[in-house]
C-alpha cells in the first residue's frame, strides 16, 4: 500500500483540544488518504469523537490545523465551512436523527435541503438507501419509536442519500447484533469501492475494524501511537497495541 | 474587594448575556435579508406561536379588562365619574396591559416551548447533525421563529386589547349598569390611532426580544436534561422581566412618537 507521495486528502496537524480540565488531544496528526477507509482506534472517552467532530468544524481545536484537500478549515466561519461540510458526511454516534420527524423525512432531508423538489424522485432515492441498511418498511415511523441500532442505520441511511466525498462513522457497529454489523461493514466497503467514497470510522470492534480498514490510527494519550495497515498491526508488538487489540486490561487477575 | 469583583462578574455576565442575544438577532436578520427564508417552516410556526396562543390570551385580556373596569368603576362612582371608566379602560388597553399581558402569556407559552424545543435538540446533537448537513441551525430554526413572532405577536396584542375592552363594556354596561351610549361617546372621544399604534408597536418588540432570549437559551443549552429544564426556565424568567423592564422604556420612548392625550 503505496502513495507516500501523494498529498493527503484530508491533513491534521498536531491538534491540541480540552474538554473541562482534561486534555484529550495533545498534539494529534493524521493523514487520510483519498479513497482508503481508515479506522481510528482508542480507549472509550480517549477523544476519538473529539477529533471526527472537528474535521466538519463542529468544534475548533486550541492550537493545530486542519486542511481539507489543501484548504485549512480551522478558522472559517460557520458559513464558510458550507461547502466543507456539503464534502463530509458525518453519522453519529446515537443517530442524531431529527425526532421531530418521520424516518423518511429524515433521509430525505439532505436531498430537500439541497433543492430537490421532485417528489417522486425523492421517495425513490428514500427507498434506495433504506434498503441499502436494510430499514425497508421503516419509513413512516418517528424516530423515537426505533430501536438504538435501527436509528443508527437510519443515520447511516440519511449521510448516504447523496454520497459526500468524505463519510466520518462515530461507532457504526456499537450495539448492533453481529449480523446487522456485518451488513454495515459491507456498505462500508462497498461504497469505497462503488463510489469511491474515503471513510473515517471511530470503533472498538476489531472484527469490524479487520474487515473494513486499508489504514489503523491507535489514539493513545492523546496522539496518534500507531499508524498503518491492518497487517502492520497484526504483526507489531508493542504491549500497548497488542493489549488493544488483543482486548487484555492491564488489571491484575 | 469582594462586593466590587462580584458586580463585576454580574455585569461582565450581562454584557456576554446580552452579546449573545445581540448577535443572534443580527444573524437572523442577515439570514432574512439575504432571503434564506423557509416558507412552509414559518406558517408552520406562525400557526403554533399565532393560532395556538389566542385562546390564553384571549382569556387574559377579557378578564383582565373586566376586573379592571370593575376595580376602576368602584373608584370611579364615588366621584360620579361612571362614564370616565371607557376611556381609561380603553386607553389603558391599549397603551399597556394590552401588549404586556400578551408578551407575557406568550413569553411563557412560546418562550418556553422554544427554549426546551432547541435545547433538546442541542442537547441530543440535532443541531450538530443540521450544521453536520451544511444547514446553519440559524436558519433553520431561528429566522421561521423570529418571522412567526413578528407576524403573530401584533395580531396577538389587538386580539388582547379588542377582547379586554369589550369585556370592559359589558363589564360596565351589562353589569355595573353605566349607559352604554356614554360609555362608548367617552371611549370613542379619549382613545386615539396612537393609543392604538402603540400597542401595536410594542408587540413588534416582545416579539423580538422574546423569540431571541428563548432561542439564545435553547441554542446554548447543555448538561442534558437538567441543562434543558434550566434554559427553559430562564427563557421564561428572563424573557418576561425584559417585557416588563422594556416596557417601561418603551413607554417613555414612545410616548415621544405617539403622545399621550
């Protein structure tokens, strides 16, 4: 896996974030390729949801840079970032669906808000990427009526209505059952190679982290502690990685 | 020392208090001069903060009027004044209780289900997921709120003013047996365009600074559950204080452009 040449899609450098007294991001850097699917790993609260929410300028880092395709994001008004943001999906980690609305409407709210008015045009993109996470015959519930996972694809459903450039999945698979999981490992991969589509995905999962990755970053302390492919990962022995990994605590028995 | 850091810190919280507020109203009318307008989004709010609001303040002005002239006719009578109740009845209607006791109502029916409407969605990252989808939360949420206001609130304060004089009349005519010809030939004689124009115009002002502090609230909501039951509570506080505190200004300023009398 190649392309040390190429200039990185999306580029940051040395992020620093706090959040209350702690410092979750001490100097963070990462190249994202375009095209390749990369899985960032951590431990729970190790500022990996931090980090997706500031590559769409959800938040904006103390110090460091981001630069999209070149273009640094970090100080651009909320305006501004428009276009960055009409780029790069992002699905949440509990949905964040618009509980005021039907699932349907959910979906179609990009599409809407992006001037499509043709109505017809609308249900049938609605009902394609339904079906793509498998939430077919859901359309005319409220979000509150579903279950965690359901909404969780329905969020799925609603980033790929028009595909973005770039897709950020916060846990795509926490929670769900290891056959719904499989099936968005599958879209994950699919729309890499169908449409090209570069993805960042936070996880734990490592089965679904084998399945889907081109590129490993393990967040640890704050920074990035390793960074390469799925095999270089299987193969590296530093005790931190490998009791990620492995899934060992360092308790004693 | 610690009595002067203290008022300090009040005013420095004002200060960003009313920054906030302040740049939030100058964001929604940037976004509605630039015609980033939601059609559909605004009936839909002029239908919940218009259509939805009349019946409280309908009631509030009715009988508010009544007891007004009721308490106003007792004092009134023993001067044998009885056909001076309209007039202040009507004058007052207008001027003050009118558009206060529907800012009010409003501020507590509106004020609070925009505040706790926005905060939950703050709170569960919905509004993250608007600016996530290149929609800014402004926009969306804010500008079909503030042009709802604007439109109802208005409306909402000559339906109060009109509900709390004719309780009045009845009040006095049906009730309290003052001549029906007096009473309107004195009410009629008294009350001016201006009295009504600014009742009018005051409206236009809660319905800012209403729909503004609820939606600053609901906008900078946090801690989950309790932060949307604090934001709610004090768009309901504070909103209504500054109907009353404005008012007040209000009135002074605006006795300039429309004389009294």
């Amino acid at each position: 896996m190649r392309r040390e040449n190429e200039k990185p899609l999306i580029e940051v450098r040395d992020l620093v974030q706090t959040i209350g007294t702690q410092q979750v991001l001490r100097g963070f850097s990462l190249p994202v390729y375009r095209g390749e699917t990369l899985v960032l790993l951590g431990k729970s609260g190790g500022g990996k949801s931090v980090f997706l929410r500031h590559l769409i300028g959800l938040m904006r880092p103390i110090s460091g840079e981001i630069f999209v395709e070149g273009e640094p994001i970090t100080a651009l008004s909320e305006r501004q970032l428009e276009p960055i943001r009409r780029k790069i999906g992002m699905v949440f980690q509990d949905g964040a669906l618009f509980d005021s609305m039907r699932v349907c409407d959910n979906v179609a709210f990009p599409l809407r808000e992006r001037g499509e008015r043709d109505e017809e045009k609308i249900a049938a993109k609605v009902a394609e990427s339904l079906a793509l996470v498998n939430m077919t015959g859901h359309d005319q519930k409220m979000p509150v009526n579903l279950s965690g996972g359901m909404r969780k694809r329905v969020a799925l459903a609603r980033a790929i209505i028009s595909p973005p450039d770039v897709i950020l999945y916060d846990e795509p698979t926490a929670g769900l059952d290891p056959i719904v999981s499989d099936s968005i490992n599958r879209l994950i991969r699919r729309l890499q190679r169908q449409l090209a589509v570069t993805s960042i995905v936070v996880t734990h999962d490592m089965t679904s982290c084998y399945h889907i990755a081109d590129r490993v970053a393990l967040l640890n302390e704050g920074r990035v502690h390793f960074y390469g492919t799925v095999e270089e990962l299987r193969s590296v022995e530093d005790p931190v990685i490998r009791d990620f990994v492995d899934g060992r605590s360092d308790e004693a028995e | 020392m610690g009595f002067a850091t203290l008022l300090g810190g009040i005013l420095l919280s004002f200060c960003t208090y009313f920054g906030q507020v302040a740049e939030l109203a100058a964001e929604t009318f940037r976004s509605i001069f630039a015609g980033r307008i939601r059609v559909s989004l605004t009936l839909r709010q002029i239908s919940e903060i218009g259509f939805g609001s009349q019946l409280v303040v309908i009631v509030t002005g009715a009988f508010t009027g009544a007891v007004f002239t009721a308490q106003t006719f007792f004092q009134f009578a023993n001067l044998n004044m009885e056909s001076a109740v309209g007039p202040v009845i009507s004058v007052a209607m207008c001027r003050e209780l009118g558009p206060v006791l529907a800012g009010l109502m409003v501020a507590g029916r509106v004020g609070a289900a925009m505040s706790a409407e926005l905060g939950t969605m703050k709170v569960t990252q919905q509004i993250d997921a608007l600016r996530a989808l290149a929609v800014h939360p402004v926009d969306y949420l804010v500008v079909p709120r503030a042009l709802g206001m604007l439109i109802s609130m208005p409306l909402l304060v000559a339906e109060c003013i009109f509900f709390g004089i004719a309780a009045g009349y009845l009040m006095a005519t049906q009730v309290l047996g003052v001549g029906s010809a007096y009473y309107l030939l004195n009410m009629y004689k008294f009350t001016e365009g201006e009295d009504i124009l600014m009742g009018i115009t005051k409206g236009f002002f809660f319905a800012l600074i209403i729909v503004f502090i609820s939606c600053r609230e609901g906008l900078y909501a946090r801690d989950g559950a309790v932060g949307v039951g604090r934001a709610t509570t004090e768009a309901v506080v504070i909103a209504s204080l500054a109907v009353l505190i404005s008012n007040f200004f209000l009135t002074m300023g605006l006795n300039i452009i429309f004389p009294a009398g």
